[in-house]
C-alpha cells in the first residue's frame, strides 16, 4: 500500500473513532435531558414557584427553596466575587515571574478542582459546629469558598489577554498602576471577567454537598439567615429519594428549573466572550 493510501486510511480512521465517540457522549447527555424534560415539565407551573414544600400526600411548590437558593447564591457572589478579582488582579499584574504568585496559583488550582463536599465538611467545622446551628451564613460562605478560584482563574486570564502596549501607554501618560488596572485593563475585559462571575454562578446554582453539612433544609419560609434555610439543591436530593410520588414530581421540577438556569448563564456567559473577542 502507498503512503498516501496509508495516510487517507489512518485519517478516515481516525475521523469515523472521533465521530463514533461524539456521538457516544452527545447520546448520553440527549438521554439525560430527555428524560429531565419528560419527567420535569409537568411539575412546571405557577404552583411551583408560589408555594412552599408540602409534607407527603399535599399539593405546593419550591417557592421557599427557590428563594433560599437565590439569597444564598446571591451572597455568595458578593463575597467571592470582588475577592476573586483582586487575586486574579494581583496574579496578572504584580506577581507575574515571582514564586509567591507561582505558589497562590497552585494552591487556587487545587481549590478549583478540590471536590464541593470537602469545602462543605470545612465550613461546617469551622463556622457551624462554633456556631451550634445550621445557618444560610454557612451555605453562603461554602458557595463563595467555590466561586472564588472560579473568579481567580477566569480574571487573571482575562487580564492576560490585555496588550502590554496599553499599559505602557498608559504608564507614559503618567498613570499610577492602579489607575491603569482600573481605567485600562479592567475595561478592556470587562466582558471576560463578567464571563468568569457567571460561569462562577452557574458552577454553584446545582451545588449540593457543601449546603447539606451548613444550610441543611427548612420545610417552611424562613427569611433568618442565622438558621436553616430552605435550597433547592437539597430539596430535590430530599424529595427525588423520598417514596412519595408527589414530592418525586416536584424534584423533577426543581431539577429541571436548575437545568435550564445554568443553561442560560452558561448561553450567557458565552455570548459575552464572544462579544468581548468581537470587539478585540
């Protein structure tokens, strides 16, 4: 056989076990999100977001899980946000060669991938054991410990991209670093770094592990953030194992709702990066 013959043979081969395995994976996500949608939509409703967790054998909704989620979500991203961005700044822009900069970006690396559960088991050794109760504080503060690395990496990427020719131009107008970081490179990627705070929000909207060992779950309305508060991560978990069909066809509701959030952040997240490289 030629080389050339070989050389199609080994591409076309190549090509048919890359296709073959794109469509072993796209497979089982269709199957998943079939049976979410199939299962999901009838629990779709007004009732589900205007009632509150029922016991078995009762009608109601996620009303308060849904509320919870949002308030702990949102405190979440207030601490890990602007926390996120200043590391990511310092990595980018002062310990860029230095080995204390090499060393916070491994350890940021290690928490990136260092699983939900472990940050849940230190929140609640550290804040909730201390404190005596499970408490939405505790869920905040375990959500914001995994949005952080999220913003650190995203950030110092982002503000990597950013041509050194403007900082310099900057700099020779007389602009002390600050101001250039503020007034040059953050608005420069100003679109990339939002990217990086949503993608932070989507990679916690389904987090359940972290709220079981600190916010725990709460049956009715609770607006105490010094106590537990009703999530609809742990809710689905709760009534998806319980026994009772009712509360099965709300965690395909709540599942589903979390499905199609995370898919617009993420659809979110994405049209802003590409707006951000457009406009480069």
């Amino acid at each position: 056989m030629e080389l050339y013959s070989r050389r199609r043979l080994t591409n076309w081969l190549v090509i048919g076990l890359s296709v073959v395995a794109t469509a072993f994976g796209l497979l089982w996500l269709a199957l998943v999100l079939s049976t979410l949608l199939i299962n999901g939509v009838g629990a779709i409703g007004p009732s589900l977001f205007t009632q509150m967790t029922p016991p078995p054998g009762s009608s109601g909704g996620l009303l308060n899980a849904i509320a919870g989620s949002l308030v702990m979500t949102l405190i979440a991203t207030l601490i890990g946000t602007p926390t996120g961005i200043l590391a990511g700044t310092f990595l980018a822009e002062y310990a860029r060669g230095s080995r204390f900069g090499e060393v916070v970006r491994f350890v940021n690396d290690i928490l990136l991938s260092a699983p939900s559960i472990i940050v849940g088991l230190f929140v609640y050794e550290v804040m909730v054991v201390r404190m005596g109760h499970f408490s939405a504080w505790a869920g905040a503060v375990a959500l914001a410990i995994i949005t952080i690395p999220v913003v650190v990496r995203t950030t110092e990427d982002m503000l990597r991209l950013v041509p050194s020719a403007l900082r310099e131009a900057a700099a020779a107008l007389g602009a002390p670093q600050w101001k250039v970081i503020v007034m040059v490179t953050y608005r420069a990627e100003a679109q990339g770094m939002m990217t990086g705070v949503l993608l932070a929000i989507a990679r916690i909207s389904g987090e359940t592990a972290p709220l079981l060992f600190t916010a725990l779950n709460n049956q009715f309305w609770s607006g105490d953030l010094n106590g537990p508060m009703a999530n609809l991560p742990v809710v689905i978990f709760q009534f998806a194992m319980s026994p009772y069909a009712d509360w099965q066809r709300l965690a395909w509701g709540g599942a589903l709702l979390i499905t199609a959030s995370i898919l617009v952040l993420n659809i979110t997240a994405r049209l802003l990066a590409a707006w951000s490289s457009f406009k480069q």
